[in-house]
C-alpha cells in the first residue's frame, strides 16, 4: 500500500494503491507526521499509483498547505500517465512542483 523512505532530510512517501477514498484514510496516517514536525521535506512518489480521485486530490493539497505552513513543502515524483492528466485537468500541475522521477525530487529541496 504505502511506505515511507528516507532520502536524507527528505521523505519520500511511496504508494501502489489508488489515492481514492478507500485508500486515503491510509495515505493520510503516512503524511501526517510527516508534515506536523519540523520543516517538512516531503516526496509524494506516485509512480505506482494508477488513479487519483477527488479524496486524493484533497489529501495532496491538504499535506502541501500544512507543509508550507511548518517552512517546507510537498512535492510530487513520477506520475503515472493518467494521474498526470488528473493533474493537468484539474489545475493541480501548477499549484505542486511535479519531477519526473524521486531523485530529481529529493534534489529539488536542496536547491
């Protein structure tokens, strides 16, 4: 389902599953800490998540606002084609910084 790798100070956040409503609760436990202690570095790596609905949708601007809040942020790594379009379609690409893959991601807090 999901799992959390560290990549120095930075978190990556790894998910197999759809970030719909029957997964979200368990995405969220995930996250949670995660953007509640100090100044949150997260990677949300979605290249083994086929779809995102709306709940997910919800989930990923919840954790970015609560991330920018404590100085730090959210970015996403290696959508899929279709979340990519769910994305796009929903204005969410220009809202969170997308990387094509969890290095270029982590690397991106360091810059």
């Amino acid at each position: 389902m999901f799992r959390v790798v560290q990549q120095g100070a930075v978190r990556v956040i790894q998910g197999e599953t759809p970030l719909n409503g029957d997964y979200v609760p368990v995405a969220a436990t995930f996250c949670e800490p995660l953007s509640t202690t100090g100044q949150p570095k997260l990677v949300f790596d979605l290249s083994g998540v086929p779809l995102i609905n709306s709940a997910g949708l919800e989930l990923l601007l919840d954790v970015r606002d609560r991330c920018a809040e404590r100085g730090g942020a959210l970015v996403l790594a290696a959508p899929t084609p279709l979340c990519r379009e769910i994305l796009a379609a929903t204005g969410l690409l220009g809202g969170i910084a997308v990387f094509e893959d969890t290095v270029s991601a982590a690397g991106s807090f360091a810059q």
